[in-house]
C-alpha cells in the first residue's frame, strides 16, 4: 500500500522544529528568575532606577536596535561567502543564519514562520545598504524570498 501525502505535514514539521529551536535557546541560556527573596522580616531594596539601555529601542519589525544590528552584522559577514557561491547555496546560508539569529536572539520563530517580510522590514530600518547587497548577491527580490520555513 502507498504512503499517502498529507499536505502541509512539512510546514508543520518546520514550525515545531523552529519551535522547539527557540525551546533549546531559552533552556540554554538560562531562563533564572529574578534571584532569591528577601527573608521574612526585611524589606527588599528599591528597585533601581530605570534608564534607558542602548540598543533597547524598539525598530520596524518588533525587534530591538541591538538585535537588529547583530542581524545587519551577521548578514554582512555572509556577503562575500554570497557572493562567491551559487544562489541556491547562498540561500541555504540565509536561511541558516536568521534562525541562529532567531534563536540566539530568544524571538518567537513561528512569527517569523508566519511573516517571512518581516526580516525585510527590520533590515530596510536597520541596514538598508547591506540589506541590498545580500538581495543582490542571493539574486532574489527580497529577502523573505530565500527563506524557507520562516
């Protein structure tokens, strides 16, 4: 008897390892909470005051100045390796890269499964130039079409 294809299984299979991807991440990097309790009897000193932290700012795409910096960074350590390959072989890349960068970055990836154009919106704020030379050298007309899965 023939195996029946059900469509959808390989996008499904996708998410729930992208999912289970962002799990690893945050298992790994340590999910604490915010530290032990004062003891009965004591009061527990003023919460500090809040400042803003650079890099903290939120940019086109929902993600922080910091993380979208390190998603510029990364895709210009991969232009010259782009450039040099093929395509296909470039976008194997791309795709490995933004989810690390997910991952490492502690983001939901089934968003970024749902809404591939949003990497193209974080980088068109963040690093429009090298957002344009990775189009270019991966000779796609976005980003969101060399990603696969997210």
């Amino acid at each position: 008897m023939g195996q029946r294809h059900v469509r959808g299984t390989g996008r499904r299979r996708l998410a729930a390892m992208a999912a289970g991807t962002v799990a690893a991440a945050a298992v790994v990097t340590g999910c604490a909470g915010p530290g032990p309790a004062p003891a009965p009897g004591t009061t527990a000193p003023p919460a500090p005051a809040t400042t803003a932290v650079p890099g903290t700012a939120l940019v086109p795409g929902g993600v922080t100045e910091a993380q979208a910096a390190q998603l510029c960074t990364d895709l210009e350590g991969q232009l010259q390796s782009w450039r040099t390959y093929t395509p296909t072989i470039g976008k194997t890349g791309l795709n490995g890269l933004v989810g690390t960068w997910i991952a490492k970055n502690n983001l939901n990836a089934l968003d970024f499964l749902q809404d591939r154009g949003r990497i193209d919106v974080i980088t068109t704020a963040a690093c429009p130039g090298i957002r344009q030379e990775a189009v270019t050298a991966l000779v796609i007309p976005d980003l969101a079409s060399g990603l696969i899965g997210f």
